[in-house]
C-alpha cells in the first residue's frame, strides 16, 4: 500500500462534491468513499472535513438534512444543489486543464 | 450567484447552533468506533484510533465557527470590545491620544478647508481649468490689463482661444426704488458668461443686440440679490428696476455661486455697452480686463507664444515711457485670483502638516509606549493560541477607534478653529468667507485619520512577543525604544521649524507695528463720505455739501484741526500717476521709462498741521490761495530732490500731466515740501507724493472725500457727533467713520492674522512635542527603575540620577533642536516675501526660539527626572 499522500490545496472540495454526485451522504461515508475510491491514497484529516462541508453549504453548493442513517441513527446528509453540480463541472473541467498542463511539462520537461 | 448569496445571508442571520457541529461530530466518532470494532480492535481501541483519526475536536468546533460567513464581524467586535476595555481600563493613555490627534486633525482640517479654494477647489466656471486671464502688465498696474485700443484687434485676428472677452470693473450704483439701496455694478462683455461656462439659473444671457451703445436697458442680477429682493420670485425675470434712476429689465438670475473673475462684488451684471468702432481708432482705449477660454490642446505657454504679433500691435500703439516696461502676461484664472495668497496657503499647509506629523508621531509613541508595557500580555495571548495575524488585527482595530474617535473630535474641533479663523481674520481676506467642511474635507479627515491609525497601528502591530516576555524579566524593548527616540527626535525638530516661522513672522509684525509713518495717528477721527449719483449729480452740489459740512464741523466741540482730502495714509487707495508725465516748466520731459509710480492726493490747507506732518520747506497751502485762480502744490520730501536736485524748489512751475499747457493740465507752483509720509500700506516702499490744495471751485472736487478732524475729546464721542452732523444735512448718506488708528490697524491685520495663525500652530507643536518628550523620559524612568534602585544602592546621589535622566533626555534633545536648525534656515527663505525689515535668517529669532525650545524640553524632562530620584531602592529592587 502507497504512503497516504496530503490532499493538495483546495482539491478537498473538488472530491467532496464528485462524491456527493452519487447520492446523498454523511460525513463519515464521505471520508470513507473518498479512501475507498482512492485506494487509500488520501487519507483525510478527517477534522478539516466538516469546515470545507461548512464552508461548501454557506457557499450553497450543498444542502444538509437531517435523515435516519442506516442503523437507524439521526445523521447529517449531505447533497449536492444545482448551483453545486455547476461548479463541479466547472472544476472538473479546470483540474483537467491542470493535469493535462502537468502532464505536458512532465513527458517534456 | 443569488442563491450562494442567500444561503450566505440566511446563515449569516439564522447562524447555527452549537449543538448541531458536536452531534455531526459525535455520529462521525462513532460510526468509526463500529467500523473499527468490526475490524476486531477492542472497544477501547477502537474509541482511540477513531480519536486520534479525527484530530482535535474542538478545533473542528472552531474551525467550522470560522467558515461561518459572518465571522469576521463576530471577532471585529470582539476587537473592539477588548479595546474599548481596554481604554476604560487607562484614562489618561486615552484621552491623550485622542487629543493629540484631534489637535492635528483639527488643526490640518481647519486649514485644508481655507486653503482649499485658493489650491485645489475648482473655480465656480464649466471646465474653468481652461480659463486664463490675459493681458499687459506695466509698472503702474501689475496686474494684468487690457485697453479698448487693442482689445478689439486681439479679439478678432487671436488663435490660441475660443473665445476672449471682458469686463470694465465694478462700480458703485443706486438702486432706486422704494427701499434704496447702493449695490455694486459690473460692466461685462456680451460674450462674458459664455466664455467663462456660466449660464443663468432663470432667464437668459445678454443679447448680442444689448451690448451696444444705446442699447436696451437690461441686468442680470446676482443669486442674492434675487433673495433679498424678489424672494426667489421666478417673476423677477422681465421685471424693471431702477438703476441710477434709469429703468433697467432683469433678463436673468446668476447662479449661486458666480463670482466675478476678479473677485469684486458684484449685485448687478449690465452690458458694458463700448462703441467698438470707437474704441479701435481710440488711444489708449478704455481700460478693461480680459479673460480667455483656450483652445482644446493648447497650452498657456503656446497661447503666449501665439499671442505675441498682436502683443508687438499693442506695443506699438503704447506711449513712448511705457514701452519698455509693458509685458504679456497670460496665466491660468486661478493664478490670477490668488496670486499673492497662493504662498502664503502653501506655507500654512506646510506648517499644518508639520503639526499633523508631530501629532501622529506623538500617537505612535505613545502606543509604543503602551504595547512595551504590555508585551507580557502579547505572550500570554500568543501562548494561548493567538495567532500572530489575529494579534496585528487587534492592534490595528485598536488604532483605528482611537484615530476615528480623534477623527471625529478633530472634525468638531475644525469647525470651531475655522470660526475662531473668521472671526479673527481681516475684511478681504480672500477666500476665507468661503472656507467651509464639505464632504471632500470629511474624506480628507477621514483619509487623514486613516492614515495615521494605518501608519502606527502597524508600528504597534508589527511586534510578537517572544516566549522570553512571560518570564517578566527580558528587557526586548531596545527596538522599539530607538525607534521611539527618533520620533521624539524628529517631534522637536518639527517644532523647531513652527516656532522659527513664528517667531520671524512675530518679529517682522513687531517691525511693521514700530516703523515710523512720518504723521501721527493720534487724536484723529476720519470719515469717509461717498456721495450718491443721483442726489448730488454736478460738482456744484458735491463741493457744495462737503463745504456745509467744513462749516458745520470745523468749530465743533474739542475740534483742534481739521481737513479734507480724497483718501488718507499709510495705505488703502489713493491716486497716482507715472512720474515720467510731470515736467517741469523750462526743462525736457524725462525721456525713457515711466520712473515709477508718484502718490498724489487732493487736500485742505489744515491737512498738514492735522496730521503733524511737518512742513520743511515754504509753508504749505495758506486760507488765501483757497480763493486763487492759480493752482498750488506741495510736494513731498522724495519728490522735490527727484525733480529739483540741489535747487529750491519753491516757486518753481510744474506740470503734472505731460503736454502742452491747457485747460486740463494747468501749471502748478510748488509752494512748500513736505516730510515724506509713508503712503504704500505698510510693508511696501513709500512712493513719492504731491499735494494739491482744494480750492472753493468746482474742479477740485468729486464724490468722494475723507474728512479728518483732530480732537481733544475721546474719540467715540466725536464720532457719534460727526454721525449726527452729516445725518442732519443729509441722513441718506453713507458714513465710514473710524479713527486713523483704526485704519492704521486694519492695514496690519493680515500680518496679524498670519502672525497668530503661525503662533498658534508653533504652540500647538511645542505642545504635543512637550507632551512627546515627557512621555519617552518618563518611560524611561519607568523601565529603569530597578536600575536606577541598584544605583542609589551603591551609592549614586539624586543629583547623579537627575544628571543620568537629564543626559538621556539631551540626548534627544539636542539632535532635534539641531537637526529643526538646519531644517528651518534652510526652509525659511520661503517666508521672505511676507517679513518686514526682518531677514529669513534673523539671529533674533532663531536663537530666541533655540533657546525657548531648549529650556521647554528641559522642565519637560525635570517632572519625572524628580521622580526618578525619589525611587525608593528597596521597593525597586523588590519588583519584579
């Protein structure tokens, strides 16, 4: 298994959000999912978690209720708004510049 | 956009409860307790590892807390609250920061505010940066003028503007109707309002048809005059009044804020109404003032350099002796409005600032000051989390209520320093009367403010307490402390300079109180009379009244002399004429050059014994000669040995306009020499002068004519008698009555003014610089109070302590007082235009100043050196 690798600045909300694209969560699936999905690649320090969820729905980019979870615990959900999956296709979209760009100068560098 | 704003603003209102965080938290720990428990930890070990995955809990809390969007308003207030407290916690370190900074605030408002229409406000014209005034300037009319006999040339075949026009000056005029009133009436150019950018607020501009010889009655009155007469009447248009007897329409009302380009009074704007075809073939022409609008792109300078074939026309038709000596002159409108005045704004603004520099260096020292005393504190905070970003905000939040709260009382304390200005200003000082806070001054105090909490705040903001402070021992003051004793360096210095202007403004005001005017002004009342077009139209009924009123008068109760001439010295108008136009009878007319101005004045035969000026050659103008048809001068001292060198002048025959004898230039024979007299108001160079006798025939009279009368009986009530006297030959006749020292006086009230206003700065500077010093030295004591303990221990007097105080605060002081020397005689030089009799580099002052300063800072340094030596060793080795 690779070394967990710091999230780079500021890509937290990007993964926060794609993963939120699938279906409404809590905050614990979100950290979860995100380990699976990067094959423990990033290990989130799972306390700067919930201020970027914070600062995600001030910003109104994902909305929260409050729902039974599955062992029948109340817990936060979290969804992503229209407003938030515009931004995300706009990230996305950025970061793929980024790593191209990246990607360019490091086959030619 | 709009939904990421509302849900901001609902949080930022509704906000979120605590609870909410910690219970999200707690389902986060948990699900991760089960999580491990299922991955086979014990229940204890999996409670650890799901805690120590998740890092600090109740940093999440805060974290969280920070995102909300309205945080920063929540520590904002925070901030100030501390820092309220922590002002109510220290009085006097308050109320002394506030008040210095009100003191430089005000001070630098409350001039800005008159020296903003003299440099920076904008003239009341559409685009008035392209107005300029144009003209020729001469020895005798320095300021720039026009004559009819050009005028019209230049104004057809000029390039450089878009338009050119003028004004013939302002005169006296009656207004009469019911409710008479004398207003001021300025003759204008059709084209004048236009070319300056002013339209009428109602009605409309002259018509090209009214600017003619003959031409229709009509007036364009000015805004007041609208509300005092037609109470803003929209009616008033078309109305007719009565103008000098001649029914006159109003075509238009003029803007509120109109003035004339030349600043004069003016109620009534009429047609100047010239025959223009007269005026080309005249020589020289009326005399008038022109004004300009350049062209888009062209320069001041271009326009002179454009301007000069039809200066070369004019020259050509200039007599002879002026030739020489006329120049153009082109200048911007608001070089010409404040010509005499732009210096002397400039040097206050200069002076004010130094008090403003003082002030804010006194500010920041003393919050230097503060934030030493307080470094243990900063440590704490700083252990406890504080981070250093937070810790800058605080200081800055913490200069910026205290610049704000001098902001505000420098503001009310402008207001009251600008109508203590008015109130003790001159008549006629320009401008004052419109020096008023608008809200470009509030941004300029509130910039200025500003930039004195930005300036120390960050000073104060740009320390972090090491660990070392919360061990109360460490001594990390020395930077700050440097820093410090420069500002107080710099603070005496600045005081330096104010009160090395003040003291030469002081001291060239005391010259021009002392000098010797050649006449007494004692015992002597003046009343000048000007009489009405209307009643007294013929020199007839003129000479006729002012000699009723010699009857009446000049056996009065306590009258000893008395005389009548057409204006009074030292200063204030008078006539006068080129000396090149007088010629002896016999000799040559002087033949290059104008030779200067010659003061001239109409008298009665008493003026002399009147005035005490004493007569050293003939005797002067005798009872008999009133009735002569023979015409008489006297002429002053100056004048007999300019025109009689090594003769005697009496009896000799001199005409006073250059030319052939005629009926207007009579022969004159010099029949006395009188001791000069100084006639050029008070600073400037006395003028040559000669007088004619007033005869009883009609020619030596006009309107206008200042009685003065010599008394033995307190002045006010001769002035009260003089009053009833003229109100019983004629009550509708205007009086000024004052006494020759009143006049004397009003001529030194602008050096007064600039005199005190510089004082007042000097002592407010010395003030705060006083305050500066103090305060280092007795933070010095302060620090050093254990050391000066472990000297009195082993020994050391009071009076070495007082020597180690006094040594440490010369060190400052003698740096300063240098360093302002230096800075001042290099500066003072600006000031030579307005010193009498006083070089810029008077020893006088600067050593009265160097050594007032000096002894100031000393006793300022004596109060906590004296306390310095009652420190008690015991009780200052046991601190800390």
């Amino acid at each position: 298994m690779p070394q967990p690798t710091d999230l780079l600045q500021g890509t937290l909300d990007l993964l926060v959000l794609r993963t939120l694209l699938l279906e409404p969560m809590h905050g614990w699936g979100i950290a979860q999912r995100i380990q699976q999905s990067s094959q423990n690649t990033f290990q989130i320090g799972q306390g700067s978690l919930y201020p970027a969820l914070h600062r995600l729905e001030y910003k109104g980019w994902i909305q929260a209720d409050w729902k039974a979870s599955e062992n029948n615990r109340k817990a936060k959900y979290y969804a992503l708004t229209r407003t938030g999956k515009k931004q995300l296709e706009a990230e996305i979209e950025s970061w793929g510049r980024l790593a191209g760009a990246i990607a360019l100068v490091l086959e030619q560098g | 956009m709009l939904k990421e704003f509302l849900t901001r603003l609902r949080f930022f209102i509704v906000g979120r409860s605590h609870g909410e965080v910690d219970e999200e938290v707690r389902f986060h720990l948990d699900q991760q307790i089960e999580a491990n428990i299922q991955a086979g930890m014990s229940a204890e070990e999996a409670r650890r590892q799901a805690g120590i995955a998740f890092g600090g809990v109740e940093r999440t809390r805060e974290q969280c807390r920070e995102e909300r969007p309205g945080y920063w308003i929540e520590t904002l207030v925070q901030d100030v609250r501390y820092a309220v407290r922590g002002f109510r916690r220290n009085p006097t370190f308050s109320l002394t920061v506030v008040l210095t900074l009100m003191l430089g605030i005000g001070t630098t408002t409350a001039v800005f505010s008159v020296v903003d229409r003299i440099l920076f406000r904008s003239l009341p014209y559409g685009d008035s940066e392209r107005l300029v005034s144009v003209g020729l300037v001469a020895p005798i009319e320095p300021q720039e003028f026009m004559l009819g006999g050009s005028y019209y040339e230049w104004q057809d075949n000029q390039k450089p503007f878009v338009a050119l026009t003028s004004e013939i000056g302002t005169e006296p005029c009656d207004l009469t109707e019911n409710n008479p009133a004398r207003l001021d009436c300025a003759r204008v150019e059709g084209n004048f309002l236009p070319t300056l950018g002013v339209s009428p607020v109602i009605g409309r501009n002259f018509s090209e048809n009214e600017d003619r010889p003959n031409g229709p009655r009509v007036a364009l009155i000015s805004y007041d005059l609208w509300l005092s007469r037609f109470k803003k009447d929209p009616g008033a248009v078309g109305k007719l009044i009565r103008i000098d007897g001649h029914a006159t329409e109003i075509v238009g009302v003029l803007p509120k804020d109109f003035e004339m380009p030349r600043l004069q009074a003016a109620d009534v704007l009429l047609p100047q109404s010239l025959d223009v075809a007269a005026e080309r073939r005249a020589d020289p022409g009326h005399p008038m003032w022109a004004f300009a609008r350049l062209r888009p792109g062209v320069s001041v300078e271009q326009a002179k350099t454009e301007l000069g074939p039809l200066f070369e026309y004019s020259l050509r038709l200039a007599p002879a002796p002026f030739r020489k000596e006329v120049h153009l002159q082109v200048r911007s409108l608001r070089d010409r409005q404040v010509h005499d005045v732009r210096l002397a704004a400039w040097i206050l603004l200069g002076l004010v600032m130094a008090v403003l520099l003082i002030a804010c260096a006194n500010v920041t020292s003393l919050l230097l000051a503060r934030g030493a005393s307080r470094e243990r504190e900063l440590a704490v905070r700083s252990a406890l989390g504080a981070s250093r970003m937070r810790l800058a905000r605080q200081a800055l939040t913490e200069s910026f209520a205290l610049s704000v709260a001098g902001g505000v009382a420098g503001c009310l304390f402008a207001m009251l320093l600008l109508r203590l200005f008015v109130a003790m200003a001159p008549d006629g000082m320009l401008f004052l009367s419109k020096a008023r806070i608008d809200l470009r001054i509030l941004f300029f105090v509130l910039a200025t403010s500003l930039l004195c909490a930005v300036c120390f705040g960050l000073m104060a903001a740009m320390r972090k307490a090491g660990v070392e402070a919360l061990t109360g021992r460490a001594r990390t003051t020395i930077r700050h402390a440097v820093l410090r004793r420069w500002l107080v360096i710099a603070q005496i210095a600045a005081s330096m300079i104010l009160l090395a202007g003040g003291a030469l403004l002081a001291h060239s005001f005391w010259n021009l109180e002392k000098q010797n005017f050649g006449m007494s002004a004692e015992n002597i009342v003046t009343t000048a009379i000007s009489l009405g077009q209307t009643s007294y139209p013929t020199p007839e009924s003129q000479m006729a009244f002012f000699q009723r009123l010699e009857r009446n008068l000049r056996y009065g109760p306590g009258i000893t002399a008395f005389a009548i001439s057409d204006s009074v010295p030292p200063g204030g108008y008078h006539d006068d004429q080129i000396y090149a136009a007088l010629r002896v009878e016999g000799r040559p007319a002087l033949s290059s050059g104008t030779g200067g101005r010659v003061a001239s004045r109409w008298i009665t035969p008493e003026y002399f014994r009147a005035l005490q000026i004493p007569v050293v050659q003939g005797q002067g103008f005798t009872d008999e000669e009133l009735t002569s048809n023979d015409h008489f001068v006297v002429l002053s001292k100056s004048l007999a040995a300019r025109l009689f060198p090594g003769e005697d002048p009496l009896g000799q025959h001199l005409h006073l306009h250059n030319g052939a004898p005629t009926e207007n230039d009579p022969s004159y024979i010099v029949v006395g020499v009188a001791a000069d007299v100084k006639n050029g108001g008070l600073a400037e160079d006395n003028e040559p002068e000669y007088y004619r006798l007033r005869r009883q025939r009609t020619q030596d009279w006009d309107r206008s004519s200042v009685l003065i009368l010599k008394t033995t009986l307190p002045p006010t009530a001769t002035e009260a008698w003089v009053r009833a006297q003229v109100a019983s030959l004629d009550p509708t006749v205007p009086v000024d009555i004052k006494t020759l020292s009143e006049r004397v006086g009003k001529l030194a009230d602008r050096p007064r003014f600039e005199m005190l206003l510089v004082g007042f700065f000097a002592v407010t500077g010395l003030l705060l610089a006083v305050i500066g010093l103090y305060g280092v030295i007795s933070f010095f004591v302060v620090q050093r109070t254990q050391e000066i303990g472990i000297r009195m221990a082993v020994g050391a007097s009071r009076g070495d302590i007082l020597r180690l105080v006094l040594a440490n605060a010369l060190r400052l002081i003698v740096p300063g007082v240098f360093l302002g020397l230096v800075l001042a005689l290099a500066l003072s030089r600006v000031l030579s235009s307005l010193l009498f009799n006083v070089a810029p580099h008077d020893p006088l002052a600067f050593a009265g100043v160097t050594g007032l300063l000096i002894l100031v800072a000393l006793l300022a340094t004596l109060i906590p050196g004296s306390s310095a030596t009652r420190v008690n060793p015991t009780v200052a080795l046991r601190c800390d």
